[in-house]
C-alpha cells in the first residue's frame, strides 16, 4: 500500500470573527479541506499554546451573561477540528511551549512522541523506562515535551493534572526515515548548514516526503545572535521542495539515525542503558519519506 501526504497551515489572532468565535485553524480546515482529494486516515496537528487558550472578548461577556458554564476552550476547538474529519480518521493534537504501548513490529520504522506535564514528580523515570527500548531499536524517534495534548475522544483522562506521552507510529517498508541532533555544539549559520549536510546524506528520497523540526525553546535568535531562522533555513537550503513543520518546546526526543528497507544506521551503541534519545537545549531534525506515489 502507497501512502500519500498532504497538508494546511495557517497563522492569525485566536479568533477571526467575534460573530460566530470560530478558531482561525477551524475556519481554515473548512476551506482549504475542499482542496484535499485525499481521505485522511490519520491526522497530526500542533498548534501554539495560545491559540488555544483565548477565546473572543464578546464570547467571554456572553457566556457570563447567559450563565453558561466555563468551557475548556482547547477541547472545544479541538473537536471541532475532529468534526471536520471522517469519522474513522485517527486524530493526534498537540500545543507547545497517555502512555504508548507498541507491539513488536519488524516494519516498524518511525515513532513520534509527545510528553506532557513531564516536569511532574516522578515522570523522569516513567521517561526513562518509555523510552530506553527505542535506544537498541532500528526506529527513528523524534518528538518533544509539549504544554498540552488535545484528544477529545478521551474525556476521561484529565491531561491538566497528569503526565505521559501521546504517540504516532508509522510501520511498512516503503517508509524511510532520518533524523540528526543539533547539539550545543551546533551555534553558528555554518554550523547548522554541516549539520543539515548529514541529514542530506542520508540520501533518503525527496518526494512524497516531509521534513520535522524539534527544537529547544532556547535555540531561537537569541541563541544565533539575533539570526532569525537559521536552524530553518538551512534545511531549506539543502531541501528546497520539502514541507518543514514542527515547535519549540522544553526538551527533545531524538538523535542520528536512519532507517530504510534495506539499510539501518544508529549511532548510539548496543546498550539498552545509552540514554540517546533525551535532551534539552538541542534541535532534532527529521525526515520522512512514506514512499512512492504510483
């Protein structure tokens, strides 16, 4: 089975219109969804902490005035999102600054992983025992510790006052994948073009693919000398056709590897004790091939 891509994006205030309060992201879909011949199987959606949290100021008066209870507003504007999806779509949200379970699976080839509220009590080792199997595994892992997760067909699990992960895995052979770990060592223009030159090398294909990024909340102008976008525009530079999305958060999962039908490079040694993937104040870059359109 050939798997095709696709995607929308968008940037503006939380709410467009104070007449109905609908969320920018929601009146995008609406549009923009009539463009998409595909129907989605599955859905990933990240979306800045804000724009989820604000509601329009004659919403709010509204709501007191008529009495109506406080509403979680990320919810709310999640299930809208979820409603302009088939219903059979499987559906994965996150906002930036659940425990995943996956079965042995040979083909399996890239694992995306999203913490929340990891900076609790406890939830070190949770991370720890997570994570350590994917160390010795020949599966690219990428992700970062988010501000929420949004997932309305799980009402019952309060993410405010717990902590875990949320997961997407992708399995089958015609999936390549790749990914490089900017460490602190990576602080100049130059330095993140090399960078993104190991990522080329990787020689994964550059159709029907798409390009991650995961980068510390630190690692912004501030960090390259009031440069704007570097670690950005360098992928762009080696990658000019390939979609880039991705945050800035508050640590990231993921280091060099790269996974193909026939060949696998890990660069972390055999020893289910490396502690390879976890990091703070570095970028993982990622690339995501699902294989050819026919």
């Amino acid at each position: 089975m050939h798997q095709r891509l696709t995607w929308i994006s968008t940037k503006g205030h939380t709410y467009i219109g104070e007449e109905d309060g609908d969320h920018f992201l929601v009146k995008k879909m609406i549009v923009d969804l009539e463009e998409v011949y595909l129907v989605p199987d599955t859905v990933l959606y990240m979306a800045g902490t804000d724009t989820f949290s604000v509601q329009s100021a004659n919403k709010r008066k509204k709501e007191r005035r008529d009495g109506l209870p406080k509403k979680s507003r990320d919810a709310e504007v999640a299930a809208k999102l979820e409603n302009l999806l088939p219903m059979e779509c499987k559906t994965v949200g996150v906002s930036c600054p659940g425990i995943v379970c996956l079965r042995d699976n040979p083909e399996l080839r890239v694992v995306f992983l999203f913490g929340y509220n990891t900076f609790k009590p406890a939830a070190a080792d949770f991370i720890q025992r997570l994570t350590r199997p994917f160390n010795v595994r020949n599966t690219v892992v990428v992700g970062g510790h988010v501000d929420r997760v949004f997932s309305p067909s799980s009402e019952s699990i309060d993410v405010r006052h717990m902590y875990g992960f949320v997961g997407l895995s992708l399995s089958g052979r015609p999936i390549q994948a790749a990914s490089i770990l900017l460490d602190e060592d990576v602080e100049t223009a130059k330095s993140a073009e090399a960078a993104m030159q190991r990522l080329k090398a990787a020689n994964i294909p550059e159709t029907n693919t798409v390009g991650f990024m995961f980068a510390c909340i630190g690692r912004g102008q501030n960090y390259y000398s009031s440069k704007e976008n570097v670690e950005a525009d360098a992928f762009r530079k080696q990658f000019p056709g390939i979609p880039l999305f991705g945050f800035f958060g508050n640590g990231e999962i993921g280091c060099d590897r790269i996974v193909t039908e026939h060949f696998s490079l890990r660069e972390c040694g055999n020893s289910a004790d490396c502690d390879e993937l976890l990091h703070g104040y570095t970028t993982v870059m990622a690339l995501l091939h699902l294989g050819p359109i026919k």
